[in-house]
C-alpha cells in the first residue's frame, strides 16, 4: 500500500468513529478530503504530546488545520 492509500485508510477508521474532531500536525489531501466528507473538523497540534493537545483543544487554543498537503511522499526523510 502507498502513503496515500495507508492515509485515506487510516482517514476512514477515523470517519467510521463518529469523531466531531481529528488533532494532527498535517494531513494529506485525499485524507482531509475523506475527514472533512464525514463532518469532522481538523486541527492543528501545537505540540507531541498528547495530553497537551487534547487541553488545548478543550480550551477552544488549536486552530484549524488550514495546510493540507498534496500526499506525505516521505516527508520525514
């Protein structure tokens, strides 16, 4: 499978929980495409960590993921 096809997968795991939100530091095109056609909002990590996220978000701090991507295509090296 590529990076594509492992991301719009992983995009409708999370489309099939019924999520109102999806915390990420990016996302790919096809993958958004397939978040935001289930009605789940994206937002942008401000940090690893979990924990710190999730507060974050609770407290209405992370923005709108607004840099969608073409595909990952080895983004990290």
């Amino acid at each position: 499978t590529s990076q594509g096809g492992a991301g719009i997968k992983a995009a409708q795991i999370i489309a099939d929980q019924q999520v109102n939100a999806l915390l990420t530091p990016l996302c790919g095109e096809k993958a958004a495409e397939v978040i935001k056609g289930a009605k789940i909002e994206i937002y942008k990590t401000v940090t690893s960590s979990i924990k710190d996220n999730i507060e974050a978000f609770n407290e209405g701090k992370l923005s709108p993921l607004e840099d969608i991507h073409p595909g990952y295509h080895g983004k990290g090296k």
